[in-house]
C-alpha cells in the first residue's frame, strides 16, 4: 500500500502537470518526451533482475529505494509549477509577441482555463474519459493475460514470449517517438482515433493467430498505437481545458477511464475459463475499443460560458493561448 501511494504521487500525473504548465505550442511533443523516460526505465528491468538473482529481492528493493531517493528527491526540487511566478512565460514566449503562435505558425487565439466544475459539465470532458477507458480495456487485459496465451495457447517459450514483449516495448517507443514528431501538427484526436483502430486490429491479430507474422503485426500495431496515443491523452485535456486546473481535472477524468484497467482483464479472463481459449474474449475488446474510437470523433473543444469567460475577461484569468471554443489548426 505504501509502495502503491508513492508511486501515484510520484508518476506521470504529477510530473505531467508541470508539463502541461510549463508548454503550450510543444505540449505534445514534451509531453512525448518525458513518456518516453518512462518507456526507457524499462530497459533497467534486466539489471533488477540480475541484482535480484545476485544479492536477493530485499537487498535489491532497499538499494532501488535508496538510489530513488538520491537522485529522485534532489530533482523534485529543480522542477518548479509553472512559469510565470519566476518572470517567465509558456514556450518561453511572451503572449501576443510576434513568435506566440501555434506548432503549425499560426497566430495563437485566446485559451480561458475551465474549473474542473465547469469541465465537468461538457460532454467533452465525459467522451474522452469514455473513449480513454475503451483504449485502457485493451492495454489492461494484454499487460494481465499477454504472456499467458503467447505460452498457453500458441505454446511459446516463456524466453519467445519475453521476446514478444520486448519488441511490443520497442514499437511502443517508436510510436512515442513518431508523436513527438506529428502531436503539435497534427489533430490530436484524428490521431487517436487512428490508434483505437490499430489496437482493435492488433487484439484480433493476437486472438486468432497461428503463425508468427500475425503475432509480429500484433506487436508492431498495438505498440505503435500505444506509444502514439498515451502522450496525447495529457495533451487533448489541457488543449480542451487549459492548464491552470489540469491537475483536477486530468486526475478525475483518469479516475474514470481507470474503470477500464479492471474490466479488461476481468472480460478477458473470465471469457478464456468459459470457452477455454482468449478468442472470444479479445474479440469482444476490440469490438469495444473500436466503438470507443467514436468517444474521440464526437470529442468537440468545448464552449468555455459566455459569463464566465467575460469574468475572465474582467479579471485577466485566461491562458492566453488558443481559444477553446474552436479547434486550433494542427490539433
């Protein structure tokens, strides 16, 4: 439990409010970034296996605590909340200088920051959350019951599996890296509706499988689609949004979507103890993942109220980068 509680504290959601607050024309592509960081700390995995294997898991878990807390807790303190209390600004860009414009060169237009109530009362809001727990119904269930049918049902080594594993990881961060590319250019959306295609195509490949280059075009489809669609999840949000109330609301939106990290791997399970194969049971995900792709084409930007915006305008609340009423060129 206190392992779970600081690494909720300490994981993506935090560090991604920073992001959030920190860029504005490069969101995606930062947001990318430090996706990617994490991807990487997978490459440590063998080096805690060998340590484990050579000193014990308990010898290990203190030394990993120990070198958490060297490096971890002095960088926390370089990180600051947002720009602007130290004289600086988003992008490193004044609002309204010549070089405050879009990833695409465009002008930048007025954003206004939703409360999280007022987020709270759009359909936006609620589809995203619909749509981003449809995409999690799929990741959840493979990261439960992957390895299981790679050895089980297409009888892999656990040693083919592992490589299975390792090329998906591998995908995953050439599709982090391809949104670092095209995520501030490119609609946001367009391109996560794309992914929720991949990951249903991809769970179908791996349910009915029987040779290599299926569970290959698995691989290569769902962790392009994973690694491409995580960052923008954060990005979408604060794009629709704004980033003074990301927190709140990106942590409630998450509590949402996270209902599908415990119906997917409930779905897929108890579908293989009924019919003795995950056949049934991944094609009803991707059936659900693809339906969940429409959550993301009816996610409109939202209309910020007209009397709120107008206190805003009153009180000089606002971002002061693209207005959320319309979509921007590029997202």
């Amino acid at each position: 439990a206190c392992m779970a509680f600081g690494a909720s504290l300490a994981s993506f959601m935090p560090v991604s409010v920073a992001i959030v607050n920190w860029f504005e024309r490069r969101r995606a592509r930062a947001l990318t970034i430090l996706s990617l960081g994490f991807a990487t700390g997978g490459l440590l995995v063998p080096v805690l296996v060998y340590f484990i294997e050579a000193f014990g898991w308990r010898s290990t878990t203190f030394g990993a605590g120990i070198v958490v807390i060297a490096f971890g807790f002095p960088l926390s303190m370089i990180v600051r909340h947002r720009p602007e209390p130290y004289g600086m600004h988003k992008d490193g860009v004044a609002p309204g200088s010549p070089a405050d414009t879009t990833a695409t060169g465009a002008p930048r237009a007025k954003q206004y920051d939703f409360t999280a109530k007022q987020a709270l009362r759009t359909s936006s809001f609620w589809l995203i959350a619909l749509g981003h727990g449809s995409a999690l119904l799929i990741v959840a269930a493979l990261q439960v019951h992957l390895t299981l049918h790679l050895t089980e049902n297409l009888d892999y080594t656990l040693a083919q599996a592992a490589s299975v594993v390792a090329f998906l990881t591998a995908m995953q961060v050439a599709g982090q890296a391809l949104t670092g590319v095209v995520g501030d250019r490119w609609s946001k959306r367009g391109i996560v509706v794309v992914c929720m295609g991949m990951h249903a195509v991809a769970i179908i490949l791996l349910a009915f499988a029987n040779s290599t280059w299926m569970v290959g075009a698995f691989a290569v489809l769902h962790g392009l689609a994973w690694g491409a669609r995580g960052p923008l999840m954060s990005a979408i949000r604060a794009d629709f949004f704004g980033g003074a109330n990301f927190g709140t609301i990106m942590g409630t939106s998450s509590l949402i979507a996270s209902i599908g990290t415990t119906v997917g791997p409930l779905i897929a399970g108890i579908l293989a103890d009924m019919t003795g194969s995950y056949e049934v049971g991944f094609t009803v995900l991707a059936v659900m993942a693809g339906l969940g792709s429409l959550f993301f084409v009816f996610a409109k930007p939202p209309q910020f109220p007209v009397h709120a915006a107008q206190v805003a305008e009153d009180t000089g609340h606002t971002a002061g980068t693209e207005d959320a009423s319309a979509a921007a060129p590029g997202r």
